[in-house]
C-alpha cells in the first residue's frame, strides 16, 4: 500500500506564499505522474497542477505564473511553491501520485491520494 502524507498549509494573507509538499511511502511501488488537486466545499475538485515522470507540467489557469509545482524523484516527493495568493485559492490541497505497484504477479496501476492540507488565504 502506498501512502501519500501532505505539509505546509496553513493561513497566509494575501499575496503571501506557502510551500505544499507530499511525500509517498510504501514499497514495491515505482511513481509517474504526480500532482495536486484543490477542494472547496460544495465544488468540484479542481486540478492545479501536475508533473510527469520527465517533468513535464501542466497548471490550471488560474495559479499560471503564480505557482510552481516540482519533484524529487528520489524521495518520492512532490511540492508546490504557492506565490501571489489570492483569497479565491482557499481550499483543501490533495495531493495524489499515478504509478504501477508490483507484488510479484507483475506490475498494477493505481492511483493514491493523500488526505490533504488546509490553506487559508485572508484578504
């Protein structure tokens, strides 16, 4: 089982920055897309921003020049450098990462989601 664990949120004024990072952990498990989705109560769970195994990236329009998602491979880590807050990005930050878990009867897509960290933009 792969486990993905979240850090970094918190209340920030607007304009403010925040550093959202997400570790996985597990075993048997290797990582190819990872990334971030927002939610707010009541909405439909938004994109914000992805990462691919070569690192290509993918950001909503709205956090475009704004945020800046990154990895480290080698600690199956996965960040998201948040500048410029604005108080419409107050949301609940999950993390998930896309990968293949091999137990011995070959490799098995999965996806996993961490639980999410809170952030709180105040105008």
């Amino acid at each position: 089982q792969v486990q993905l664990v979240e850090s970094g949120g918190g209340l920030v004024q607007a304009g403010g920055s925040l550093l959202l990072s997400c570790v996985a952990s597990g075993s048997h498990f290797s990582v190819n897309e990872m990334g971030w989705y927002r939610q707010i109560p009541g909405k439909q769970r938004e994109l914000v921003a992805r990462i691919s195994s070569g690192t290509t990236t993918n950001y909503a329009d709205t956090v475009k020049g704004r945020f800046t998602i990154s990895r480290d491979s080698a600690k199956n880590t996965v960040y998201l450098q948040m500048t410029g807050l604005k108080p419409e990005d107050t949301a609940n930050y999950l993390c998930y990462i896309d990968g293949k878990l091999d137990l011995g009867l070959g490799p098995s897509g999965f996806r996993s989601w961490g639980q999410g960290t809170q952030v709180t933009v105040s105008s």
